[in-house]
C-alpha cells in the first residue's frame, strides 16, 4: 500500500509529540543551546518529511529521527568556525582532541534519556529566567505544547507566550547557563518551578486543551514518571510528594474517562470498578509520605487530598463533597485564584444544592482571566440545568463549545446543549472529569 503525504504528515505529527522532549533533550545536553537544539531536531523533522514518502515510514521513526540529528549535530561541530579558531590557536594539540570529538559525541547522545529530560527540566526552570518565562519554556520544551496550548493554559494572549519562550531561549544562551542537574540549595532553588511544569504537563495530558482526542496519555505518562524520579531526589519535599500523590490518584481514572468511540465520560458517570487500584494505592501513600514529612499542606498536597476524596468513595453518593469544600477553602486562601473558585463552586453545588454554586459562579462572570475560559460557561450550563433554567443551560454550553479546541469536549458540549433543548437536565460537568 503506497504512503500518501497525508500519511507522511500524521506521522510525523505523531512522532514529534512522542519523540521531541528526548530528541532535544538528548541535543541540548551535547551543544549546549536550546534553539540550536530545536533547530537541529527541526532538520530531522524537513529530512523525514522528504525521505520517508519515497523509503517509507521507518519501524522506529524516533530512533531515525535522533540519528537524522546526531549526524547534523556531529557534521555542526566539524563545520564549526570556533572550532576553525581553535585550529588555527591550538594547532596540533587540538588535532588530537579531536579525533576524539565525535566518538564522545555520539555516546554522549545515547546515554540515558530520562537524565537528559530531567536536565532539560532545571534547565528551563533556572533562577536566571522569570518564574513565567520557566514554565512556558519548559512546557514548550518536554511538553510538545504548541504557543497557543500553553497560551490557553496561563490564560494568556498568544504573543505574550511566545515572547516570553523567544526572550528565555535567548536569556539562556546569554547567560551560558551550565547545562546540568543542579545540586544542594541550588536544585531546592528551583523545584517549584519545576513541580509547576509538570503539574501543567500533567493536566495538558489529562485534559488536552486541543485536537482530537480526550487525553494525550504519553504527557501523563512522562509528568508522572519525571514525578517519580524527583520524590527520590527531593525525598524530604512534602510538594514534591503531593504532586506525585495528586498525579497517581488522577491517572488512576485514566481507563474510565474515555468510552469505547473516544468520548469523554464524566467523573459521575465514570465506571469506578475500571480505576486503577494500584495506582490508588501508591498516590494514597505518596499523600501518607507528605503528611508525616510535616509543615503546613502545600496546593498540590492539598489537590491530592481532594482527588483522594473521590479515590476513597466507592460511588458518588459516598464522596465526602463537605470535606472537598473546605479543602477548596484551604486551597483557595494558601493559592487564590478564579479557577480554584470556579472548581470550590462545584463542590459547594454538590453539597448544598445546585441554586448555592449558581450564586458562586454567577460571581466570577465578570473575572477577565476567565473570559475565554470555557468551563466557566459549562460549568454554570450544568448548573443551571439542574435548577430548571434549561434555556439559559443551553445558551452556556453552547457558548463553552465555542470557547474549547478539543473536538471531544465540542462535541460534549454540544450535546449537553441539545438535551437541554429537548427539556431534559443532564447532570455531571467536565471540571470534575
């Protein structure tokens, strides 16, 4: 069967997604400058794109990619005119270092990926770049995200996003920032940086803000791992633990929350038999590790107590919803914001009545950082459907299917907006998916 260029196209398409965090990562570690890194993963990309419609999409198009990019890199340093100066400086002393160049290089580039995507991560995340600069770099880089995702993510204009990405790779470079895990009190420095970034990661994988699917798992997948691997480097940071604990109960969800045609299924609605109990189990002991670390419970520590409200509950008429208000309250005094109001409106509905997180919601209308937020518009929808207002509901869900990039959550939207035009009240929100 021949390869059509649209083929070609979702190809590589997909194997950016996948591949692109190591790939860079893997290059950063080696030339030492993050846009040159892109620049050169981006060289592999145009050489797929060329070669594969004539060869063929490869058995393992990553490892094509990062061979496709280590020849480039390899052939840069060759080309170098520093590395011309050096020559000219150096004279035959450098002529034997650089017999060795290469070899080295090239180990270098198939050492382990996990070190070098974790590198990547505290390398984004240095002191030297804005703490907003960081994350939208970061995501950027180990996310895939695209400026508007991550754009949409901060709830940010897209220029302003892209400005900052430009200005830190720039800053970066600039600053001949050393390209390695920090140690002591500079890796402490920059782990709330670090566990922000990976906290967005996960929710772009949980819940992708565009395109076709519900989930984007291999984004869960890799927060959830990186995660992982901090708690044993930090294992005295409750956060870190409460991030994993957070990060372990959600992706517990993760079979449930899509039906057998890609669908959203809704937390109520979810069959709580197909939750991972595993993982349950290990993010309920990262949230035990937290608490006996001691301190005050951080936001995540606090959101992982939530998520394991719902974890605890064997259907959703046991969920505690009194508890998760005053967690909410918690959350919202420790880290204001209109979101955290938003879901602390959810939670009051489903314990004291729909009309009591109408008056909530109706509230943060008027917020401008939620104007373009889709889930103010399908939260209030489902709220007011459940009180009757079934013409105001559908107006709601169909303005949030006109605010939402996920195909997915159009399409829910928009049916939640039809059954209310037939009269009936659809219960449950995307907020608590």
């Amino acid at each position: 069967m021949a390869v059509t260029a649209t083929d070609i196209h979702r190809a590589i398409d997909a194997v950016w997604r996948i591949e692109s965090p190591r790939l860079i990562g893997g290059l950063v570690r080696i030339v030492r400058d993050v846009s040159l890194a892109e620049d050169l993963a981006q060289d592999a990309l145009v050489a797929a794109l060329q070669q594969w419609q004539e060869s063929g999409i490869p058995e393992n198009p990553g490892a094509w990619l990062m061979a496709a990019a280590k020849h480039r890199a390899i052939d840069l340093f060759r080309r170098s005119k520093l590395l011309e100066r050096k020559h000219e400086e150096l004279g035959r002393e450098l002529d034997a270092r650089q017999e060795a160049l290469v070899p080295d290089f090239e180990t270098a580039l198939d050492d382990d990926i996990g070190d070098d995507l974790l590198r990547l991560v505290f390398i984004s995340c240095h002191p030297v770049l804005s703490p907003e600069a960081r994350v939208a770099l970061t995501l950027r880089l180990l996310g895939g995200l695209t400026t508007e995702e991550i754009a949409r993510a901060f709830l940010m204009p897209e220029p302003t996003v892209a400005q900052r990405i430009v200005r830190a790779k720039r800053t970066l470079a600039e600053k001949h920032v050393p390209f390695e895990v920090p140690r002591g009190d500079e890796r402490a420095a920059r782990l709330s940086s670090v566990l922000e970034v990976l906290y967005l990661i996960f929710n772009e994988g949980y819940s992708a803000t565009a395109g076709e699917d519900w989930m984007r798992a291999g984004l869960c997948e890799e927060a959830l791992r990186l995660g992982r691997i901090l708690a044993e480097l930090a294992p005295q940071e409750p956060e870190v633990h409460g991030l994993v604990a957070l990060m372990e109960i959600q992706a517990s969800r993760s079979h449930a929350r899509i039906g057998p045609s890609g669908e959203p299924i809704l937390l109520l609605e979810q069959n709580r038999a197909l939750w991972d109990q595993l993982l349950i189990h290990r993010g309920l002991a990262a949230l035990e590790r937290a608490g006996k670390i001691g301190g005050s419970r951080g936001p995540y520590a606090l959101q992982a107590a939530i998520a394991a409200c719902h974890a605890r509950a064997r259907t959703p008429e046991e969920t505690d919803w009194a508890r998760i208000v005053a967690l909410y309250g918690e959350l919202a005094k420790l880290a204001p914001s209109p979101v955290v109001e938003l879901n602390r409106a959810v939670a009051v509905a489903m314990a004291s009545g729909p009309a009591a997180g109408v008056e909530l919601v109706d509230a943060l209308t008027a917020e401008p950082s939620l104007q373009a937020y889709h889930l103010l518009p399908s939260v209030r929808g489902d709220l007011l459907a459940k009180i009757g207002r079934t013409d105001e509901a559908r107006a709601e869900f169909e303005r949030a299917a006109t605010l939402t990039r996920n195909t997915r959550e159009r399409e829910l939207l928009l049916n939640r907006a039809r059954t209310c035009a037939e009269g009936s009240h659809g219960e449950g929100d995307k907020s608590g998916a």
